[in-house]
C-alpha cells in the first residue's frame, strides 16, 4: 500500500507545517511517488516544492537517503543546479511516514520535501549541439566533484559483469516472442566477455542522468541553459564512465544525429577529464550494454508492477532502435563517428 494524495496532504501539514495547500499534484515516476506541491506562504506569496516519497526498498536504507540528501546539498554548494531539501518542523532532513497495513505490521516509506526547480525536461525540446557538449562538461565536474575516499577497481567491473550473467541473464525470458530477444542476448554475451578490468577510477555519480532528470530553461544568449539536476535516488559509487555512458543513452536517444550527439557530449566530458585509451575501448561495450539491459529491466518491470507502466516504457522504442543501429553500424564505425566529432573540438581550440 503506497502513500497517496491525501497521505502526501497530512506529511506537509503534519511534518513540515504546510497548511495552506494550494495544489498537489502527482507526477510520473519510476519506482516512487512524487508530488508537486504549491502552497500560499504569506498573503501574495506561493511556494512550489516537491514532495518525494521513496520506495519501500529504499526506505529500509535511510543512511543511502541521507547520503543522496548530503550530495544535492554539496553540489548546491559548489554552484550546480541542484535541489535544496526542507527539513522538517523539527529540523529532521528526512522524514518517515507510516502505512498501516491488513496486519498488525505497518509500512515505513522515507519522505524528503525538496525545492521545486525551473525549466522543463530535455526530453520535451529540441537544442544545439553546444547543449550536449555542456552536459558532458557538467558531468566531468560532477563526478569530481562528488569523489569518494575510496577506489573500487577490479572488483566493481567484475560485480557489474556478474550482475549481467546472474541477474539480467535469467530474467531474458520476459523477452521470448520479442524480435529484439536475439539482439540483446548478442550484445549482453559480447559484452560480457570484452569488458576488461582496466577501469581504475570510481566515484560517486548520480546514475540517472537521462533526459527526464536534466531540466533546461530558454535563455537569449545560449537558445537553452542547463536550470536543474534532479533525482539522486540512483546515487552510488561506481565508475565515472558509467555515468558517461547512461548521459550518452538518453541524449542520443530521439535525435536524428544521434552518432553525433554522442560525440558531442565526450568532448565536453573530455574537456574536464580526458579518457584513458582503456576506457575509450570500453565506452561502446557499457553503452550497448545500458542498452541492453534497460530493456530488459524495463520488460520485466513491468511484468512484475501494475504502477507507473505508462512511465516505464517512455524511453523504450528509442532505446530498442538506438541498440540496433549502434549494434549494426558496429564498434569500430561508431568509435569513429564519436572521436571524429571529439577531434574537431580539439582543432578548434588548437
């Protein structure tokens, strides 16, 4: 049983001493609930916030959510565009809020009311190639930004590699019938036996980065400018090119020079951190292999939930269609289309 509306109503009223409501609103989501809130704060004045209610999983682990709220809240501190958190009438950061079940037992869900950011999602506008390359530039900064005091090295690509041969493998059965089973089986297998350990640098990285979490807003001198970073429920320690490749995913995605649009975004990637030659062999397999996996995680996610199926599957033709014409153009022509776009950025700075 999950909070709803008029639970979401008695969190701002009783937990943050919200009690002119105005509007609340629910808003798409993957596996929480959120809500936009606006609410009158003095006579002519109103407050746009968003209510996010975390998922029974996450709730169990409210250290993970406290580390999310203390990342946002450094970022925002080094400049970047990210959400500030309310505490609560009690000074608390995090909430708890709980749901009485049939039993005698009750359903913890955390409960965090954050500022509402401008712009709308990159997903909803058509920009200049310039965009990308500041988004690959961003997430560079981010990713030093957020580094962690620790190096996880041979141990993580393995995990990741075992991840797709113990999790992913079993579940390709949500796949039979599906004309993409054959593609994604291919690219998983090859993937799992070309990825190297050779990627030594690990950081805290947002692992979300797609085009429903990027916020921009129309500016005169740039056409559109980056307003918002949101949603760090994915936060985790893993390597930075992970993060490379999940932005590279959701940028290309619908564009109709999507090979380019990759390139685009490592040059501005590049710009901040140069890549190993190591992690540039790597980089088609991890993006093929995001590829793969989303739609397999996507299909069987919606299998196994009634909720939120509409939302599940709102990248899914553009990720099946991207794997196929990343797959079938090939690494090595990829690579090239990728590097060549890289390389004129370096000619014109040189």
């Amino acid at each position: 049983m999950f909070p709803d509306q008029e639970d979401a109503r008695g969190v701002l009223q009783n937990k943050y001493g919200i009690k002119d409501i105005i509007g609340l609103k629910p808003l798409p989501s993957y596996e929480d609930q959120n809500f936009h809130v606006t609410a009158k704060v003095a006579d002519d004045l109103q407050h746009d916030y968003i209510l996010k209610i975390m998922n029974n999983a996450l709730s169990k682990n409210p250290d993970i959510c406290s580390v999310q709220s203390h990342a946002m809240a450094f970022l925002r501190e080094c400049g970047f565009p990210t959400p500030m958190t309310f505490p609560t009438t009690g000074g608390e950061m995090l909430s708890f809020f709980s749901v009485d079940l049939d039993s005698d037992q009750g359903s913890d869900y955390i409960v965090r009311l954050l500022e509402y950011m401008p712009g709308v999602p990159l997903s909803k506008v058509v920009v200049q190639s310039d965009m990308f390359y500041k988004l690959g530039n961003l997430t560079a900064f981010m990713n030093l930004t957020l580094q962690v005091p620790f190096c996880i090295t041979v141990v993580t690509l393995h995990l990741a590699i075992k991840c797709i041969k113990c999790v992913l493998m079993p579940l390709l059965e949500v796949l039979n019938g599906n004309p993409i089973k054959k593609l994604v089986c291919d690219v998983l297998q090859v993937c799992t036996s070309s990825l190297l350990p050779k990627l030594p640098y690990c950081r805290l990285i947002h692992g979300d980065l797609n085009d429903y979490n990027i916020l921009v807003e129309e500016c005169m001198e740039e056409n559109y400018k980056i307003s918002g970073i949101i949603d760090f429920s994915d936060l985790f320690p893993g390597y930075y090119m992970s993060e490379l490749a999940i932005l590279m995913v959701y940028t290309m995605g619908n564009h109709p020079e999507k090979m380019m649009v990759g390139g685009h975004v490592i040059a501005g990637y590049e710009s901040v951190m140069p890549l190993t030659a190591e992690e540039k062999d790597s980089l088609f397999f991890i993006v093929v292999s995001r590829l793969a996996s989303s739609i397999v995680l996507c299909q069987h996610t919606a299998r196994n939930t009634l909720k939120n199926t509409q939302y599940l599957f709102v990248h899914y033709s553009s990720i099946c269609n991207l794997l196929q014409d990343l797959w079938e153009a090939g690494k090595e022509k990829v690579e090239e289309l990728w590097f060549d776009v890289v390389d004129l950025y370096s000619s014109k700075l040189n």
